[in-house]
C-alpha cells in the first residue's frame, strides 16, 4: 500500500504532511537540512484554510497560546506620524475570529509538537540524489548511505531540492516579481512595547512588530531587479544600501540587525510547474505552489496541501497514480487564482510612488466597509478550501 514515505523539509508542509500520514497509519520520515526548527520568521497572519486544517488537528488551543493580541496596525511616515490606522480587531472580526496572529516559527513549533514523539525525523541532512524505480525510489544522503521509499514528497520551499533533482533547474518554474524580502529580530530598543508599525517610501516598507523576549521582529520588503546575494554580508550590504537614508528608526533598526544572527531574505517569487509530481515523488507546498513571501497565505495553503494530499492518499489506499492528480486537481486552480491576487497584493504592499501610498492610507481607513470588505477578503484569500 505504499506506506514507507519519505518527507524532505520539515517546515510547514512536511510537518503538517507527516502528521496527516501517521494518523492514516501510513509510516512517514521527515529529513530536514536545518540543524533545529528554532528560526522564527516573521509574524504572520493565519487564517483560511490553514486555520481549518489546525482545527482538524486539534492544536488551535496551542496556537491560541502563541497568539499576539495585537490591537491595531499604525501605518507612519518619515517622522513617525501617524497617517492610517488598521484595526486588527476589525480584521479579525472580518475573518469570524478565525485568525491568529504569531510568528511563523511558532506555528512551525506547533506542529512539530503533533508529531515529535511519533514519526522519526533527522536534522542536518538533505538528499543528494534520487532513483525512481517502477516499485521504489532509492534516494542517496551525504554520507552515501542510501535508502528505499515507497514514496518521496518534496516538501522543501521554494528551493527544493526535491524538485532541483527531479525536474531540473529552479530557473525553470521560477516567476521573480522583482520584489525581495528580509526578517530580521533584534533587541526591542523601543519605549513602545506593543509596536506595530508600517512605514512605507516609494518601493519599499518596513513592518516592525514588539514581539516576546523584549525583541523586535523586523520585516523589510523592497521593489529590485534580480541581485546574486548568496552570504549573510552581502544581505546585510543590500538591506543596507536600500533602507540606510529612509529616516524614522530604520538606521537604528539595521544597526541592530548587524549584531543579530537571524536574518531570513529571499527573493519575492511564484513557482509555477506542472504536473506536482513525477513517478513516485510528489511535491507539496512552494516547491510547487508557491504564492509569494509577501501573499500572507502561504503556509496555510502549505497546511491545505499537505491535508488534502494526505487525505487523497488514504482514500486511494496509498495508489499514488490516483492520489497525486486527485491531489492536484483539487488544488491547483485555488492556487492559481491566489497567485494572480498575490502578484496584485505585492503592488499594494510595496507601493510604486507616493500616490499609491496615499491610495493605501485611504483604502485602509474604509476597507472594513460592506463593499471593501468583500474585495479585501478576496485579495487576502481569506475564503477556505478545506471541506
Ligand atoms: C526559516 C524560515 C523563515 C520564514 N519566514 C517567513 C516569514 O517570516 N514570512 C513568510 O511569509 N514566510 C516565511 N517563510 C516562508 C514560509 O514559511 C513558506 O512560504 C510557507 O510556510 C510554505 O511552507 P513550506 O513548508 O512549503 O516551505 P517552508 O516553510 O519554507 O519549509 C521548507 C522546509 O524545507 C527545508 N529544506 C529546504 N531545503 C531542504 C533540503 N535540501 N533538504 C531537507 N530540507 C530542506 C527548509 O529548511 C524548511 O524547513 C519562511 C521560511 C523559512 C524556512
């Protein structure tokens, strides 16, 4: 029945994968490269289809532990100055009160918790290279043991390897959308402990939220053509550049992520590839659905797949050549529909000119209006696809 599953990349998706297979009684492993799961990301907003998923798991009680009560989203300008104000209690009333608010690696460690203690999982590896055989794949590791799976899912971000190794270079299936993202925690220098701020410029922003630990957790999103920044120094030389002469407490802010050892960037991109799966090895997540960094949705769509990949293989009894396009076929519309919102959001959420950033100011003091609710939930994905 195909119950021997490999899972490369125990971020969201693998996770919430290998929880979804134990509990259908098949035997999943989880690899990941990290050495732990102790990076945290930034804060994001969980709601939709991940938030249904996590009620199917019984773990909304542990995410509403990890919940920041945050009150409002102060949008300021150079000086600080207040121009717009986001309710979040409104947003979240939007949303029926389903949605949570914490940082990515909280949830990571939620689901971590699920299935610690039941499916075997092994940090610091990676796979080199994968056979796809007729009844197995075989896949080989770095220390050139090799070992054979009934089945492989790909559950390794948008840079997977999984995908690099099956399907070829990232090159291919990457759509760059000429925006880059960076997280950053740092000490909370700040009087204000409960910050949470929005500064945008034209082609840029930087969100700043107070988060556990007296730290500030530091989003920075910029509009750019296409860098080679592969070191630590050169992202730190790039955000540098960017944000150094854009006033407010942003030069404090990249003073202190210099001494900060946690910093994720990566580009602003979508994947775009099909079909999600060749032979015996699957892809779930943004190795093959990717939204984008800045659509706010894009691990609960990793929790969606991975439920209903899950899901689809239990119902077809492990027949892979059933599930996976079952699987996709499900998904894969949702996807791109919330791929064409996303590209409009990113536009939204890095403003070209002042006039668009007047254009946001405004939008978001009437956007809990009947007629702007609507789009606004629209534009977010805030509609389910889990039934
Ligand atoms: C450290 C980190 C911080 C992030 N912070 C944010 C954030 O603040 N805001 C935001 O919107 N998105 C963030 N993301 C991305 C976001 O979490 C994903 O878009 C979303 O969760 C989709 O989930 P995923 O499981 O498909 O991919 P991810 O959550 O990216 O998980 C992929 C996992 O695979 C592992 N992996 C990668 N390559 C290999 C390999 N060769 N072998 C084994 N394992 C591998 C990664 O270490 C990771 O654990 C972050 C991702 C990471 C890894």
């Amino acid at each position: 029945m195909n119950t021997n599953i490999l899972i490369s990349g125990a971020g969201i998706a693998g996770l919430t994968l290998a929880y979804w297979l134990q509990k259908f009684n098949f035997n999943p492993t989880l690899i990941e490269k990290r050495p732990n799961l102790k990076e945290e990301g930034f804060m994001i907003d969980f709601y939709g289809s991940g938030f249904d998923v996590a009620e199917k798991m019984h773990i909304l009680e542990q995410l509403q532990a990890k919940h920041y009560p945050v009150s409002e989203l102060k949008f300021v300008n150079s000086q600080g100055k207040t121009q717009s104000i986001l309710s979040v209690e409104n947003f979240r009333k939007m949303l029926d009160f389903r949605h949570f608010n914490f940082m990515r690696g909280d949830l990571e460690t939620v689901l971590y918790e699920t299935i610690k203690n039941t499916v075997p999982i092994q940090f610091n590896t990676s796979m080199v290279q994968m056979h796809t055989h007729n009844d197995k794949v075989e896949v080989e590791f770095p220390d050139s043991s090799s070992r054979e799976y009934d089945l492989v899912i790909g559950t390794d971000g948008i840079h997977s390897q999984t995908r690099n190794i099956l399907w070829g270079s990232e090159s291919q299936f990457e759509n760059f959308l000429g925006y880059y993202v960076a997280c950053v925690i740092t000490e909370n220098f700040l009087e204000d402990k409960d910050a949470f701020y929005t500064y945008m410029k034209p082609k840029k922003q930087v969100t700043i939220c107070s988060i556990r630990g007296n730290r500030l957790g530091t989003l920075f999103a910029f509009k750019s053509e296409k860098h080679d920044v592969r070191t630590h120094q050169q992202k730190l030389d790039l955000l540098s550049d960017v944000f150094d002469q854009m006033g407010w407490i942003v030069p404090k802010i990249l003073a202190a992520m210099k001494r900060s050892p946690h910093l994720y960037f990566d580009a602003v991109s979508q994947i775009k590839l099909n079909p999600w799966y060749k032979d015996r090895v699957g892809l779930v997540g943004d190795a093959c659905q990717c939204l984008t960094l800045l659509a706010g949705q894009g691990a609960s769509m990793a929790m969606a797949g991975a439920y209903i990949l899950a899901t689809e293989l239990f119902q077809a009894y492990g027949n892979y050549q059933v599930a996976f396009p079952a699987y996709q076929a499900q998904l894969q519309p949702e996807i791109e529909k919330r791929q064409i919102q996303a590209q409009k959001l990113a536009s939204s959420f890095v403003p070209d000119n002042y006039f668009s950033i007047w254009i946001t100011n405004l939008f978001i003091k009437f956007m809990f209006l009947p007629g702007f609710s609507s789009i606004f939930r629209q534009q977010i994905g805030a509609k389910s696809i889990i039934k």
